[in-house]
C-alpha cells in the first residue's frame, strides 16, 4: 500500500529536473502559502530532521512531509502532478514556468487497514 503516486506528466518534469541537478528530494512543510505545496530540492539543499516523514519514492526520489502536516494528510492518498503558474517558493520546478500541486483523496477501509490506521 503506497501513500503517494505521481502522474506522468509530473514524471516527465521530475525525470528533467533530475538530468539537470543530480539527485533531488520532494518536501512538503504545510507552512503557508507554497509552503504547503510540494517542492523539489537538490539532496542535501534541505534539512530533514526527525520532524520529517517519508511518505514514499517517486521514480527514485524520496518525498518527505513535516509531521505536523503530516497529522492532517495522513487519512488520504496522496498524488503528485504538475500545472503551468509560478509559485512563490524555491522548488526548481519554478523557473519551468511550473508548479507541483497535489491531488488528494480519503483512502478506502481496505486501504487503511494495510496501513494500520
């Protein structure tokens, strides 16, 4: 049972990015405004600690959520896509003329017993 799943087309931009950084890393902080996006960093550009959940890998890239967001999301299944518009945030997507954004659904009875919730 996965947490997190990605489209294609938001594939396509993180298989992009990867070519260009080198390895990356998903974070979503649930700060406001594109705090509470997810975003794309270079490994080692963004300090995880013990507040930081893994929800998952997406194409070799490890997606982490602060575990106070986490409180709030973690009843529902999470996907990654991707939409043209700038956000506001430092996410390497930004200068594409692109934006993460998730899409998010309540996971089914079966679903939360394969996660023991």
């Amino acid at each position: 049972m996965e947490r997190i799943a990605i489209t294609p087309e938001a594939t396509k931009i993180l298989e992009q990015l990867k070519e260009k950084h080198g390895e990356l890393i998903f974070h979503q902080s649930g700060g406001c405004c594109d705090g509470s996006a997810p975003m794309v960093f270079e490994k080692g550009d963004m300090y995880l600690d013990d507040s930081d959940v893994l929800l998952g890998t997406l194409n070799d890239v490890n997606f982490y959520m602060n575990q106070d967001q986490f409180e709030y999301w973690k009843h529902t299944h999470l996907t990654v896509d991707i939409t043209e518009g700038r956000g506001a945030s430092f996410s390497l997507e930004i200068p594409l003329g692109l934006r993460f954004f998730i899409h998010s659904r309540l996971f089914t009875e079966e679903e939360r017993v394969a996660l023991n919730q």
